[in-house]
C-alpha cells in the first residue's frame, strides 16, 4: 500500500471513529480499497487508539462565531465548462472558468471523491474572484469521477492509480492552464487528498506555479521541495491531529529550500472545514482560509 493509498484508508477509519460513517460502511469502504475485514478492524482499532491519545479538554469542538449567510465566494461564482484535452495517457478531463478579467490562473485538485459539483463550485467562485480557475478530474483515465454512481467507488479507483500517475496529470494541467491563460502566473490549491497531491507537486518541482495552497494534505515521507519555487500557504485545521500533526515538518522542509510560506492553524476547526457539503464545514474558518487564500495569490500571483 503506497502512502496515498494507506491515507485513503486512515480517512475512512477516522470518518468511521469520528461517527460519520457506520462500521459496516467503513468495512465496505476499505474493502474497496483492497483491505481485508482483519486489516479493516486493525485499522480503524488503531485509529481509534490514535484518536484517544490525541483528545484533550482544548480540543473539543466549540461553535465560532456566526458565519456567513452562505460559503465564501459563492455570491460571486461563475459558472464552470467541461474540457478536455490531451494528457500523458490519455485525455484529461476538467472544468473551466474563465474570469472576466483575469488576474491569474488557479488549478483546482479535488477531494478524494473525484471532480464533483462542490470541486466545481471551489473553481467557480475563484473565478468570480477574479482568477480563472480549472478543476481537474483525475479520475479521466478510468472514465472520469461521472462513471461512478457510488462516491466510494470513486475513492477506491483513485486508491489504484501510481502517485506518480497523479504528478504527471498535474504537470500537464498546469501547461494546460498556461495555454488558456496565457501570460498569467499559475497557482495550485487542493483539498484533503489533494492537498496531499499539492504536496507531491511541489516536491516534484511544481515547474511553472508561483504560489501553492494545500488545505489539510499529508505531507508525503522525507518531503524534498527542492527545484521549486512557489510560495506555499499550509492551512490546517486545529482539531485535525491527523494531518497537522505534520505541519512542523513540512515547515522545515520548505525553510530547507528557503521557499516563501506561511503556515496557518484555524482554530477549533477539524478536517476538511473548508467543505460546505460535509459534516465537519466550520463557516467561520472557511470564511478566513478563503480571505487568506485570495490575499496569497493577489500577492503572488497578480502582482
């Protein structure tokens, strides 16, 4: 099991532990991904365990203040246009907004749930913000994440495909997006499992991408972002012991290099806060992960 596929795993086991899904779904979920009913119960026997060590009387969960009426951007969303176009195996598939007048351009890496309406909407509303925006499918070799009916289905796929399949699909969506924005700076933002994959594309160099946002990704074993030379926005969520857990060493894997970057911690929030359509949608963080976000790349990519 490759580092992506085991973190595909641990989030359903913690999904499961944190009560969003029932054993028996858990079981079906990892079976999908290969796992065995023994190596399920281990897992989620471990992750439970993990959960418990990591809950403190600071950690509990207490409401912010009130958020917006609605998710951040989502008054000024564009709408969004499937397009394809030749990638290293075979065609790629994303959707595509265009803003009006473009101060760069933002590829979007989605969920582990492949390229879904909410993914859509993420690259809808940075175009309304003024940066066109392109979300990739990185399901589009196994017939793009609309030939699942079963979100799980989906996230087992994915479980299937090398990470380094994933880094050359990313780099041909960059190039991509530079040809239907030409003259513009690119920037990368992913969410959960594609802030993971925001990880692995920087340390593969991230060539042509001037400024990165990965939201609550795994950092990848021994992170070595040499050659690149984006800046890096790290957002976490404090409750997300899990993968924040990581942000010290991806600080100091980016200090190594001497890269620009800001790490930020929203408090009281947990993983996957950013997410509108999820259980854990923390409006208050949502609402200033965005602000930070749009400032990031107004500094790095529209200057």
């Amino acid at each position: 099991m490759n580092p992506l596929q085991r973190y595909l795993a641990e989030e359903i086991a913690t999904d499961h532990v944190g009560g969003l899904l029932t054993r028996r779904e858990a079981l079906r979920r990892l079976g999908l991904l290969g796992l065995t009913t023994a190596a399920s119960a281990a897992l989620i026997a471990s992750c439970s365990e993990e959960a418990e060590e990591a809950s403190t009387p600071t950690s509990q969960y207490t409401a912010g203040p009130p958020g917006p009426p609605q998710p951040p951007g989502m008054a000024h969303m564009l709408p969004t246009q499937p397009i394809t176009w030749p990638g290293p195996t075979g065609p790629l598939q994303a959707a595509w907004s265009q803003a009006p007048t473009s101060k760069g351009a933002v590829l979007v890496i989605h969920e582990n749930k492949g390229l879904n309406d909410w993914v859509r909407s993420v690259a809808g509303r940075l175009a309304g913000a003024g940066y066109s925006a392109m979300a990739v499918d990185l399901l589009s070799g196994r017939g793009g994440t609309g030939a699942f009916a079963d979100p799980a289905q989906a996230t087992a796929a994915l479980g299937t495909i090398a990470p380094e399949q994933f880094v050359h699909d990313l780099n041909s969506s960059v190039a991509q997006l530079k040809l239907r924005a030409p003259g513009e700076k690119v920037g990368v933002v992913g969410f959960c499992f594609g802030g993971g994959l925001v990880w692995r594309l920087l340390g593969d160099g991230a060539l042509g991408v001037s400024a990165a946002v990965p939201f609550y990704g795994p950092l990848p074993d021994k992170p070595d972002f040499a050659g690149s030379t984006a800046a890096v926005l790290a957002i976490y969520g404090a409750l997300d012991t899990r993968v924040t857990g990581s942000q010290a060493a991806a600080k100091a894997a980016l200090g190594r290099i001497g890269l620009i970057n800001e790490i930020v911690v929203e408090p009281n929030a947990d993983h996957a806060f950013f997410n509108d359509t999820g259980p854990r949608y923390d409006a208050a963080a949502a609402a200033d992960a965005w602000q930070r976000m749009l400032d990031w790349f107004g500094r790095y990519l529209a200057q």
